[in-house]
C-alpha cells in the first residue's frame, strides 16, 4: 500500500517555489514574444497578398499540429546545428531557458494567431468605414474603436491560450531546465524516489494556484471592461 503524508506537500513547497520566478519569466516572456509574432500571423492572413497568406496560414496548420514536446525537443537539439551549419555559430552553451522560450513562443504565437484573427473578424466592418468618414486615419481606427472591442471579444480566448501556455511550459524540465516541474523532480532525486507523490501534489499545487490567478484576473478585467462599455 502507498503511505502518504500530507505534511510533506507543505515541506517541500518552499524549495519548489524558489524556482517560481523563472517559470513566470518564461511565461511572460514567451506571452510577450508570441503575441507580436501571433499579430504579424494574425496580419499576414488578413491582410498580406496571396504569398504571406498561404505562409502565414501554413505556419499555423504546422505549428497547432506539432505536439509542444516535440517541438520542445526540435528546437533544443535542432536549432544548435542548424545554426552551426547555416551561421557557424555554437549555442551549445546557451541558457536552457532561451530554447523554452524559443519553442513556446513559435507554439504560443500560431495559436494566439487565430485568436486574434477571429476576434477582428467579429467586429463589424462598418467600424472601420465610420472610423474613416470622420477623419480618422487606418492607424487610428483601429486603435481607437477596433483595437477595444476586438481585445474584449479575444480576453476569454487569450486567457486559456495563456492557461495552455503555462501547462505546456511544464515540458522544460524534460531537457534539464529547474522550474517548477523541474525542481519537483530534483526533490525526487534527492530523496531518492521518496515522497514523489507528496511532491507532485505540491508542484500541482502551485500550477493551481497560478491558474486560479489567472482566471480570477480575466474575470475582473473582463469585468472592468464591461462596466467602462456600459
């Protein structure tokens, strides 16, 4: 029979949230960087000429059918060499960190992409042409009257993209990175083995609470959005 103590979920939170930092560094970072990527994506099938669109639109039909740890595992073995061979430049001393963000960033932004896209096709397009006829230039109409309403239609859907995002970052223990999945696994290590489902339930622990703070945030600015639109 498996024991299970309890106590020990506690125990071991403090040295599982001392990699907490880097594991929100990675997910802000990579939610930045995805996001340009996902609008230039976002834009090129929208607006780019037959080429960009079929580009951009095959981008995101690849990269939405890659499983994360695949691509996880490309980029970490493959971009060194393909670097070598194309720049004859050695990355292999590079942090860990920048092949996460370098993967979770071409993932993240191939499915922000279509968020985005669908959001702006819902806003209807008498929008723009009002924008115009009272002076404003392209640029301004989208800031000022599309911008708001495409990001308030797009919050709930940005929100699970981000929630994917920080399940999928999870993965970076698997070549060696120390957040929080991987300092749960150190633990294990140290411990020879014991407790490993003490730690997990502490590692879930903590993924809950981020994605209980990440729910209760969109809610409040969904909230917020909604009483400035009243």
């Amino acid at each position: 029979m498996v024991s299970y103590d309890l106590s020990y979920v506690f125990k071991f939170l403090p040295d599982i949230l001392s990699a907490l930092p880097l594991t929100l560094w990675i997910l802000l970072l990579t939610t930045s960087l995805g996001s340009l990527l996902g609008a230039l994506l976002a834009w090129g099938q929208l607006y780019g000429d037959e080429v960009l669109a079929s580009l951009s639109r095959g981008y995101v039909f690849v990269l939405r059918c890659t499983p994360p740890i695949v691509l996880l595992f490309m980029v970490f073995y493959g971009l060194p060499e393909f670097l070598e061979w194309w720049l004859g430049l050695d990355v292999n001393g590079w942090s860990r960190t920048i092949f996460v963000v370098t993967a979770m960033t071409l993932l993240f932004a191939a499915s922000i992409s279509e968020v985005f896209k669908s959001a702006y096709e819902a806003v209807p397009v008498g929008q723009m042409e009002a924008g115009l006829s009272i002076g404003l230039t392209e640029l301004q109409t989208f800031w000022r009257i599309l911008f708001p309403q495409a990001f308030r239609i797009a919050l709930p859907n940005i929100s699970n993209a981000i929630l994917n995002l920080l399940k999928d970052t999870a993965l970076a223990y698997i070549i060696g990175l120390a957040d929080v999945m991987g300092a749960g696994n150190l633990l294990i290590g140290r411990n020879l083995g014991n407790y490993s489902l003490e730690t997990y339930t502490a590692v879930a622990a903590i993924y809950w609470g981020l994605a209980l703070l990440l729910s209760v945030g969109s809610q409040l600015l969904e909230k917020s959005l909604d009483a400035g639109k009243r």
